[in-house]
C-alpha cells in the first residue's frame, strides 16, 4: 500500500515536472518569436523605402561604391518599398528614409554615382555601367530611388514651353560628331544644332542633353532712323535724309539656320538686334547708297514712288538669302536739300492748286448740269401740264359743242318757222318798202344836188368831200385815240379815203 502511494505521487511529480517544462518551453518559444518578430522585421510606411545593408557575405573591391550582387557586403542596389518584411539583423541593417518626390512644375534629372568613369569628351552616362548624368527625365512624382545609387536634381530644373508665333531651336549636347564639322545643321543623332525646329507647346528635356533655345518668329517693326542718321548722297552732291519703317520676321522654315548664323551669347534667345545690325542696315544702306549715287536730287523727288518700289523688292529679294522674311518696307519720309526742294515744292504746290481749280471748274459744271436737269424736268412737268390742260380744254370744247349743235338744231327749227313769217312779213315790208324807196329816191336826189354843190366847192374832188363828212362825223365821237405810228390799224382805216396818185385835173361829173 505504501509502494503504490509513492508511485502515485511520483507520477503526479514528473507530471508536474513536465508541464513546468512544457509551459517553459513555450514561453522561450514565445520570447524566441517575439524577439524574432520585433527584431527581424522592417515596417516601410507609405512614401517610404528601405535601404539594405549586408554584414556577411564576399568582401567589395575598392572600385566599387555599393554591393554589385546580393551577396557581397555593403549596400544593396534594390530597395524595400512600402509594406512588411523580414530580415536577420545579424546579416543585415536597414534604414527606412523617404522615397524621392519630385513636386509638379519640376523636372528630375538622375545622376549615377557607381560604375566606370566616361571616356574624355563625354558626359552623359549612356550604358547602365558608366558613372554620370543618366539621359532622360523624371516627371513629377514618387520615386524609390536608392540615394547611394543615384542623385536627384529636380529645384532648378523645369519643362520647356514655347509659346505662340514662336519657334524652339534644338541643339544636341550629346551624341557623335557630324561627319561634315563645317555644316550649320546636323541630322537628328549627333552633335549640334538640328534642322527641324520646334512649334509652340510643353517640352520635358534634359538640359544636360538637349538645349531648346525659343526664336521669336512674330512680325517685327524697325525704324531705320532711330538714333541714326539714315541718308545718302545724290549724283549732283546733294544729301538726301529719309526714314523708313520695315516690317520684317524669321522664316519659320530656317529659324535654327537663322539661330546659328546670328545669334550672340549676350542677347541671350533674342536674335532680333542681331537680324537690324547685320541683315537689314547693310542691306537697306547698300541699296539707298547704290541707287542715290545713280540718281539726280530732282528726279528722285519726282520719283520717290519708283525709288519705293524698288527699294521693298531689293529688301525682300537680299534678305530671304538670309532666312528673314520682309513683310513691308515702307519709306516713311524724305528730306531733300533745300536748294532743290523748295523749288519742286513751290512747282508742287501749283499743280496742287492747279487741281483744285480743275475739281472746281467740274463742280461748278456738275451744278450747271445739275441746275440744266432740274429745268428740263420742270420742263417736262410744264408740258405734262400743257398737254393735260388741252386735252381738258378740247374735252369741255367738244363737249359744248354737242350741247351747242344740239341747241342750235332747235334754235334752226325755231328760225325756219321764223323764217317763213318773215317772209311773208318781208313781202309786206317790201311793199311798204318800195314806196319808201321812191320817197327816198327823191330825197336823196335832192340831197345828191345839195353834196355836188359841196364837192364842186373842193374843186370837184369828191375823195376830199368824203374825207371832210367822216372826219366831221369822227370827231364828235372820239375822245382819245392811242396811235403807235402812222403803220396801226386804226390809221389803215383812212387809207382807203387817200389816193395814191391824184389826177392833175380831176374830171368833172356831168350830169
């Protein structure tokens, strides 16, 4: 009985025993895991990463900046992105830092900082192993980029934009050498300043690559004598100033042509001072100098116009060798020497007036046709109204007519009634009338006695009696008589008691 109670109780000993180590066990296993838990792990926030370093592993050569494989001590080319990862701290260390973030309006240009050096002349690390300024550009953003591996340049530098009406001349800084070192222009891929040029927009380049130099190719003004003294002598000696204003802009077609030949590091993109100074002055002196020399003072007075059109040619024509575009060139004004000016203005001034005259004497014909017109139409109205009126007239004239035929028809048939008493009132009239004739008969013949007494009494001249009785028997009746000359009717009247050739001696009537 006692041997089983201590068996009993040494079983109940080892059990405890056991679950003890049991329970310490995984406790230590819980602290191994906790250790390894807390101490292998890296955690990369967002917007971070994580640099490796090896402890362990091959030895580095001396050349080499970082580790070139994983399993060569130093620091590691790849990096941890954002999460949770698990590395043996006795083989590794580990530094969390910011990734690389290139704002927005900003460019990032990288620079190799391991590999070989690069051959004398070049700057642009062009092959994965070579030390130096990588080609090509970072656009805005975030980027895990190991900082022992490369370096990020991004304040100073920003895209490239043209704006409009101007050109971006395109100048490789890299590349091979042209084949022909005299040409102005090379092919795309090597060295220098390219043919084709850029239009307006945004360009991501790198300037350690690419250089884009923008060319103002808008219509531009210059005064030719501003702050100068512009002129040139004529045949006969004279000096004749002048100005002109010439509008002129770069052929968009040859803007790196252009670029290349004239462009001065003092005036930075600008090429327009340099396109006055050593195209348009040399040109426009060359040309006025030429033809001034060629030309008396008085006939270029009287043919400027000439001498205008001439000039803009000969400027357009010597300036397009060049690549420059001339869109006017005006001569604005002319000074001629008095000696010849004040004669010809004189002369000019004359004609003007001379003009004025002329454009007077039209007006003055233009309103007399005006005023002809005007009464010819008053004319025409006038006979309208005439030849309205007579048609009115013979219209109201017919009319009477037919009322008067028609009342005359009566008025006829009323006279022949009349007529035919008449006539039987006659044929007792005529009675009556042939015993009053015989009494007058005898009358007469007494009163015939009594005018031949009074015509012997103007020595038989019965014309003068006649003349004597009508102007007795006149004058009583007249007042007034208005007479223009002896040629009026009314002294035609007396004409027939005048007798043209009076007889010498007027017969004497026997009875």
């Amino acid at each position: 009985m006692p041997d089983n109670i201590f068996m009993e109780e040494r079983t109940k000993q080892q059990a405890g025993s056991w679950l003890a180590a049991v329970v310490a066990l995984l406790v230590f296993a819980m602290g191994i895991l906790w250790f390894v838990y807390t101490q292998f792990r890296i955690d990369v926030p967002t917007g971070h990463m994580a640099l490796l370093i090896r402890k362990t592993g091959l030895d580095v050569e001396n050349a080499d900046e970082v580790a070139p494989t994983p399993e060569h001590k130093g620091v590691q080319k790849e990096t941890l992105t954002e999460g949770r990862y698990f590395y043996n701290p006795y083989a590794w260390s580990w530094r969390v830092i910011k990734q690389t973030e290139i704002p927005a309006g900003k460019l990032g240009i990288q620079v190799r900082l391991y590999g070989d050096d690069l051959p004398p002349g070049e700057f642009l690390a062009m092959k994965e192993n070579q030390k130096g300024i990588v080609p090509g550009v970072l656009q805005p953003g975030r980027y895990p980029i190991n900082p022992y591996l490369y370096q990020i340049e991004y304040e100073k530098f920003e895209p490239v934009t043209i704006e409009a009406g101007f050109k971006g001349v395109v100048t490789n800084l890299s590349g091979p050498l042209a084949t022909d070192p005299n040409q102005l222009e090379v092919p795309e891929g090597f060295r220098g300043t390219l043919k084709k040029s850029l239009d307006p927009g945004t360009y991501t380049i790198n300037p350690y690559e690419t250089r884009i130099n923008k060319v103002d190719c808008r219509s531009q003004r210059f005064t030719l004598s501003e702050n100068k003294d512009f002129g040139f002598p004529s045949k006969d000696g004279f000096w004749v100033s002048m100005d002109a204003v010439i509008e002129f802009r770069v052929d968009p077609e040859r803007v790196a042509e252009v670029y290349v030949l004239l462009n001065e590091d003092k005036n930075g993109d600008r090429v327009d001072e340099e396109i006055i100074n050593k195209i348009i002055l040399p040109n426009a002196r060359s040309f006025c100098r030429l033809e001034g020399s060629n030309t008396l003072g008085r006939e270029f007075i009287r043919s400027r116009s000439e001498f205008q059109e001439r000039f803009q040619q000969e400027m357009i024509d010597q300036c397009k060798q060049s690549g420059i575009q001339i869109i006017q060139a005006l001569i604005t004004k002319t000074v001629p020497p008095d000696q010849i000016a004040e004669p010809i203005r004189q002369r000019d001034t004359l004609k003007e007036q001379e003009k004025q005259y002329q454009q007077e004497i039209l007006a003055q014909e233009a309103v007399k046709k005006a005023a002809i017109q005007v009464e010819t139409v008053k004319q025409k109205q006038a006979l309208v109204g005439a030849e309205q009126e007579i048609i009115r007239i013979t219209t109201e004239a017919l009319r009477e007519q037919e009322v008067s035929t028609t009342k005359g028809s009566e008025k006829l048939a009323v006279a022949q009634l009349k007529l035919d008493a008449t006539k039987d009132e006659a044929a007792a009239v005529l009675s009556r009338g042939k015993g009053a004739a015989e009494v007058v008969q005898f009358k007469n013949k007494a009163e015939a006695a009594g005018w031949k007494r009074s015509v012997e009494a103007f020595d038989g001249d019965g014309s003068q009696f006649a003349r004597y009785v009508l102007y007795q028997k006149l004058s009583a009746a007249y007042r007034t008589i208005m007479v223009n000359t002896a040629d009026s009717p009314i002294m035609k009247i007396f004409d027939s008691f005048t007798p043209t050739n009076p007889p010498a001696n007027p017969p004497t009537k026997k009875e």
